[in-house]
C-alpha cells in the first residue's frame, strides 16, 4: 500500500476517534454537529468503500454500550438498513440519530414515557393516555412533548421499537412469524406484515431468510457492551498517557480517573520519556504518531531501562497498519488497541496487563 493510501486511512480514522470523543457524553445539538461533521469526511475519503464500511461498523460497535443493551444493537440496525437504504453513509447516520434520540432527551417526561414503552412493549394494551397519566400529564401534553424531543409520535415510536424487536427474533430465534408478531405487542397478522414490509422494505419471511445480521458484527457488539458493563476491579494503577491529541489525552485522563486510577499526561515524545525518567508508572497508554521519535522507538528505550519496573504498555492508535511492527510489539511485550475501540476496553486491557507484568516481573521473567 501506497504511503498515500496509509495517509488516507489515518486520517479516515482519526476523524472517527475524534467524532467519538465528541458525541460522548451524548448532547442532542452538539453531538448532530459533530456527526455531521465526521460523515463529511467519509463521503469525501479516498479510502476504498470496503474499508470505509468497516471504520463505520466498528465505531457502531463502541457506540453500541450507550444504548444500554437496547435491540436490536446499532450494528445489526445498520445492516438491517442495507436493503432499503443503500448508502452505508445514510445508514449510519440513521442508526447513530436513534441513539441520539434515545440518549440525547432532556426531557424528564419523555425520558419516564420511553422507559415504559421499553417495559411494555410487547403488551397490545399500550396506549398513549395510560402512560400519560401514569406521569400526571395529558394525553395531548404527553403527545408534543414526545414529538418535540424525538422527532416521532408515540405511536411511532412504539411501532418502530416492536419491528425492530421482530427484525431481532426473526434473525436469531425460529419463533413462528405468528409467534414474533404476537410477543412484540401486535394483536392482528396483516398489520404486523404491512408495517414490517413499510419498515424493512421486506416480508417477515423474506427477512428471516436474508443474512442481514452477520454473527461476527453482532459479537462484537455484544463483546463490547459487556466489556462497558464491568465495574473496575484491583487497585488504583498510577498511568501515563503520552499523545499529541488534546482532546485524546483529556477524554482518557477523565475516563480513566473516574474508575480509579492515578494520571499524567504528556504531549510530545520528549516529554513523554522525561515523565518515566521522574516516576514509577504502572502503565502506559501510548500514541504511535508523535512529534519527535514514534511511539515504538519509546516503547525500545522504555524496555531498555531495566533498572525500572516495566509497565504495562498499551498502544493506543490510529494506525491500521501497525501489523508490520507485530513481532516486535509483542517481544517488547505491548498491545495494540484502535482509537475507535470502547474507553472501557482501554481501561480492561491496561489492568489486565498490569496484573500480568506483576506475576511476571515476580517469576524473574522481565
């Protein structure tokens, strides 16, 4: 690959790390920009089609947890949308504005009304004024709040929120077309098919037997939603973050103080080795594209000085094309994570390794 073609793809992807850092904590106005913003740069990416896909899919993996294992997840949503929206593009940007709409209300009101339409669902004796006055409003009260703040009626939303349970049980289970569209909440055949082939453009046979939800995309969704759902564990670890990205070093200090942890920052490769020169660090989060040496020339001189404890090192990149310092990433015994990956597993992975470079600094193998 060409160098032109490595410079395209770090830069694809570093546009997707930063639209990550931007749109969490979810804000309704501010995260629509910043979406915006990130799609522009896809439309207009050199990056081969196939690969663009692929930095979308995996950003909906990480973004998959804030939707508090809502189904279906927003990668199998995504791929559910490959047949009536063709332009992964508009796809996305459908599959990240339903979690904006669910994550991104400040309404009180709405947010209680989404949480019983959630809890009830599947009951054919939902109705808009028994929710309303479960939460003390009007009927008419409750119905422009909700649309309002979601852009949808409540009938809507409770009709896209019983297909897309259907699109689930459809593709994973061999419940009777009868049988999924009675347990998500339909009372009548010929409604439950009208509004699933307005949905997906598709028969509930049609879609049963179509391979929208590859398994490994669903997987990894749910590997990373469980991967967020783990409280942190062990003892505080004191972690050095060396990049050159303010919003990068920010985000994660923030993050990783939240679950513990002790924190410095650094922002250039000189400043990175002066910290490890002044301190004992636990681990390390480094970025591979610094100003000065690159991080695996720091990660040689880190592992060159023995006399220090070694620390844990995770390289926390926008590089796709690292696999040709595999070997002696690993020899230098550091692990590699995309800046597209959820925070939560940077923080899994570094209290991973600290455990094991402790057992083996013990064994006298380090």
């Amino acid at each position: 690959m060409s160098n032109g073609e490595e410079s395209a793809h770090f830069t694809l992807v570093t546009a997707a790390h930063h639209f990550l850092l931007d749109l969490l904590p979810i804000r309704r106005i501010l995260s629509v920009e910043s979406l915006d913003r990130f799609l522009e740069t896809v439309s207009t990416s050199s990056v081969p089609t196939t690969d663009r896909e692929a930095v979308l899919v995996q950003l909906l993996a990480a973004l998959d947890p804030h939707a508090e294992g809502r189904l279906p997840t927003l990668v199998d949503r995504y791929f559910q949308l490959k047949g009536p929206v063709p332009e992964m593009v508009e796809r996305f940007r459908r599959c990240v504005h339903e979690l904006l709409i669910y994550r991104g209300i400040g309404n009180p009101d709405v947010q209680r009304a989404i949480e019983i339409i959630h809890e009830s669902s599947d009951s054919c004796d939902l109705r808009q004024a028994e929710v309303a006055e479960t939460l003390g409003m009007t009927a008419t009260g409750l119905c422009n709040a909700f649309k309002t703040h979601t852009g949808m009626t409540f009938k809507e939303y409770v009709r896209d929120l019983r297909l897309n349970r259907a699109a689930v049980l459809l593709s994973r289970t061999s419940l009777s077309v009868k049988e999924v569209w009675v347990s998500v909440g339909y009372s009548d055949a010929s409604n439950f098919s009208r509004d699933f082939k307005e949905r997906f453009h598709l028969t509930p046979g049609q879609f049963r037997s179509s391979s929208f939800s590859p398994v490994g995309s669903a997987a990894a969704a749910v590997a990373c939603r469980t991967v967020s759902s783990l409280k942190s564990i062990g003892p505080s670890l004191d972690v050095l973050i060396v990049d050159d990205d303010l919003g990068t070093r920010e985000t994660l200090r923030t993050f990783l103080r939240c679950h513990g942890h002790v924190v410095s920052i650094a922002a250039s490769s000189e400043e990175g080795l002066q910290c490890m020169a002044q301190g004992t660090f636990k681990a390390v989060v480094l970025d591979f594209h610094l100003n000065g040496m690159n991080g695996l020339e720091i990660l040689r001189q880190i592992r060159a000085r023995v006399r220090l404890p070694r620390p844990a090192i995770v390289f926390y990149t926008a590089d796709c094309y690292l696999d040709r310092f595999h070997e002696e990433i690993r020899e230098l015994r550091a692990v590699l994570l995309s800046k597209l990956c959820n925070l939560a597993d940077v923080e899994r992975t570094l209290r991973s390794m600290a455990g094991w470079s402790e057992k083996t600094l013990a064994s006298g193998h380090l």
